[in-house]
C-alpha cells in the first residue's frame, strides 16, 4: 500500500476558523463585530511580521462573509464556498501575489473583473499578499477602484511593511497591525499539535523552538516538524538548542546571575563555553537584554504580570533572580546590553565585544551606588559615639548613653575641642549633647563600620574628616 503523502505542520494545521487563530485578538473581535453588524468596510490593510497569519486572517474573514451555512459568525468549513476558499480555487476569492505580480498589466484583471458579480458568492473578495511590492503605477491603477468599490466588491490587502504603502491607499482602509505572538501561546499550540501528532516532547523544548520563533507561528510549527524529521517521535531540549544554535533558558539564568554577583570568571566561563559550542552570540545578546528586561517588569509589576511573555517556570525562576537587587543596577545593565547590541552590528569579533560588555556589566551589578554610599555614610554617623572598640556581637546604644540624668549636669568646659560627629536627634528627643572625640582606629575597627563595608564590595574608607557647625 502506497504511504500516506506527509502534509507540512504549518498547512496541516493552519487555523481555519476565527476560533481557532491564535494571538490576535483585537483583529479577530473587530472582524466579528463587522459581520454581526454588517459594518463590512470596502478594504482592510492587515501589517505584521512573517508568519504571523495576516493572509491566514484574511482567508477566514473570506470564508465567513460567503459561507452559506454559517456557525454564528465563523465558517462552517463544509459549505461548497468554504471548501473552494479553502483549496484556493475559488472563482470569487482571487489572491495575487505582489511580489512576482507587481506590475499594472497584473492589476489590469481585477479592474476589468470587478464589473461582474460574482458567481456563487455574496462578495468577490481580492485579497493581495506583500502588497507593498506594487509599483507606484499599478497602485495608481487601483485607486479609483479601491476607493469605489461595487458593493459586491472587498479588498483585503497584505504586508509585512506597511510604512511602504503609498499613504493614499491607506487612506482607503481599515489597518489592523497584527502583532508578534506570545512565547507561551506559541508553546500552548505546540504542546496541542505535539499531543495530535502522538510527539513526545520536553516543555524546554517547546520554549527553545518558541524562543526561536521569534513569535512567528509558522517559523514554530516549521521547526517542529524538522525537529520530528530529526529525531523522530521525542523531542528533547538540547536537539532544539543544536539545532537551532540557542542557549538552554537555564543557562542563560546562569550567566544572569553571574553578571548579578560579579562573577567575572564565570561569565568568562560560560561565553567560551557559548562560543566553542557554536551558539548563536547575537542572538544571545538579544535573549539576554529580553531576561534583564523581564526582570525589570517582575520587581515593577510582578512575577503575575501580563507583560511578561514567559512560561510559569520561567517567572518563578525570574521573582527569585529579582530580589534583593536594586533596580537601579538592572536598568544600568540593561543600558550596557542594549549599546552592545547595537554595536554587534559593526563588530568582525561578536564575542570580544559581548565579554568585554557582560564584564563592565558585572562591575555595575557589584559596585556600590552613590545612594548605597549615602546611606551607609548615614548609619555610620548614627553610630559612631560609642566608646573606643566594642566586643563583637555587642550591641551600640548610642542614646542610652546621651539620655542619661547625669549627662544633663555635667558642664562643659570652657574651651572644647569640636567633636568628630556630631548626632543629629530625633524631633522628639532632647536636645543632644556632644559627643566625646573618638579615636581614628576606634572607628576604623567598629564592628557596625566593618560590617558595613563588607556589604559593599569594592568600598574603602579613604579618610576621616570632623563635621564642623
């Protein structure tokens, strides 16, 4: 018996109802609403990046206005229109291809067919795919048209560049911008196709062939069916990683946490270890300004936050990285990596750039701000008017001993030397006295000023200077 023809995962899957398109929404809903309404305009403009499903979108939207028996608003896909529609050999719904179709002598057909009505259908639906490869001439051809359609008549329009769409075109439609999917609607669709497919496959490798995506559906169901072709019925992280030239999510969370403690060699480490293994160094940039990124959104917003464009795996692991950091330092990393990003398109080597960027990443993670030096400076005047050198683990009680009842009636003498530091009390406190001067070596070995420092790394005490009235 002759084996069954292999159907590609991008056609074999490709949504054939408004139910069934993922991460578009806004457009979908504002299709819905016009054929409930019957608001139906002459021309729709759809613009995004490559698979996507603009002309997907456009198919369906087709389907639903000449469906006879529709579902509500959705096709029913069993009706003689929808299976023509489908199969691509309708009479009523023409596509053309902009891109190797661009010229007037190729738009002359649809001026002379929209006179007619349309066969079997309600519309005569032209839908033209990269419409922005038109010549000027043949989009001037179609203006008269586009702007007074037959009412029989609907363009859908298709573009991956709309700022190349002559102005008065767009002008004359309803633009919808379809924006990049999800990383975890992406895995969503996947784990489903993997599930009908009888495919084993790792959650980690659904996110790498995500990740590779680059929110394109049918770049993923691409992948997908390669990686099947590869490795059969299991999927395994590290066939979509070698395949595709990507970092594991848990390594590029440990090379975040290098840069984070300043681990210089480790980060090191971890880019000769990238780079020997063929990875991606650009690409790795770029996933590594997106964790810092994301970062940022977890101690602004939250680990739940809708912004974040991450498995639930991944925003545990991101609120644990997130605390204890200060936000500052992230967004001083996240303008370091965004700079070396832009120079990586200049560079002849990625990778000196990236270790050299990824270092001076670290020194900002680690070093101490001059808010971390203010407030230190400020705990450490609060504490200085103890005694020479306490024992450790001894507790400072600073106010025990300028509140005490003898203190009050001791007099000062004539001519005092001014102390170190002063104490500046409390609004409800009394009114303070001066401290007796202190040794430079007591302060230098408080055990509150060493315990200080020690939080800081890379600080030191360079001098020691009294505060004068």
């Amino acid at each position: 018996m002759a084996q069954e023809q292999h159907i590609a995962l991008p056609l074999k899957y490709r949504p054939m109802t408004f139910e069934d398109v993922v991460g578009q929404e806004h457009v979908v809903r504002t299709l819905r609403h016009a054929i409930e309404s019957g608001r139906i305009a002459n021309a729709y403009l759809f613009v995004g990046p490559r698979g996507i499903g603009k002309t997907t979108t456009s198919r369906i939207f087709a389907k639903a206005l000449n469906c006879t028996s529709p579902n509500g608003v959705e096709p029913c896909g069993k009706c003689v229109n929808c299976v023509e529609i489908a199969a691509g050999r309708s009479l009523d719904v023409v596509e053309l291809d902009a891109a190797s179709h661009n010229k007037v002598e190729d738009v002359k057909p649809i001026m002379e067919s929209v006179q007619f009505k349309p066969v079997s259908s309600k519309f005569k639906v032209f839908i033209i795919d990269e419409c922005h490869m038109l010549s000027n001439a043949a989009w001037n051809a179609l203006l008269k048209t586009l702007e007074e359609p037959p009412p029989h008549v609907r363009f859908i329009f298709a573009t991956t560049e709309g700022d190349k769409v002559l102005a008065t075109i767009v002008s004359r439609c309803q633009r919808f911008d379809l924006r990049r999917i999800q990383t975890n609607d992406i895995v969503s669709r996947l784990r489903h196709v993997c599930e009908l497919e009888k495919i084993e496959a790792e959650e980690d490798a659904l996110l790498a062939i995500a990740r590779g995506a680059e929110g394109g559906m049918r770049d993923a169901l691409s992948s997908l069916d390669q990686l099947i072709s590869f490795r059969g019925d299991k999927v395994r992280e590290e066939d979509a990683l070698g395949v595709f030239g990507l970092v594991s999510r848990s390594a590029l969370e440990s090379l975040a946490g290098a840069i984070l403690k300043g681990d210089v060699g480790a980060i090191l480490e971890q880019i000769d270890m990238f780079y020997s293994a063929g990875k991606n160094m650009r690409r790795l940039s770029a996933e590594l300004l997106m964790h810092f990124r994301n970062l940022v959104a977890v101690q602004a917003l939250g680990p739940d936050s809708k912004t974040l464009a991450v498995t639930p795996d991944q925003a545990k692991s991101l609120a644990e990285q997130a605390k204890g950091i200060d936000p500052s330092r992230v967004f001083r990393i996240c303008d370091i990596l965004a700079d070396m990003e832009d120079k990586l398109r200049y560079v002849l080597s990625a990778r000196t750039l990236i270790e050299m960027s990824l270092i001076r990443a670290s020194r900002v993670a680690s070093t101490a701000t001059i808010e971390e030096l203010m407030k230190a400076v400020r705990e450490l005047k609060s504490g200085v008017g103890v005694s020479a050198a306490p024992a450790a683990g001894e507790r400072v009680e600073t106010r025990v001993e300028r509140d005490q009842p003898a203190a009050a009636s001791r007099q000062p003498e004539a001519k005092r030397e001014p102390p170190a530091v002063t104490l500046e009390p409390r609004a409800a406190a009394p009114e303070p006295r001066a401290a007796s001067p202190v040794s430079r070596s007591a302060i230098l070995e408080d055990p509150k000023l060493n315990s200080v420092l020690s939080s800081l790394p890379g600080a030191i005490v360079t001098d020691i200077k009294e505060k004068r009235k």
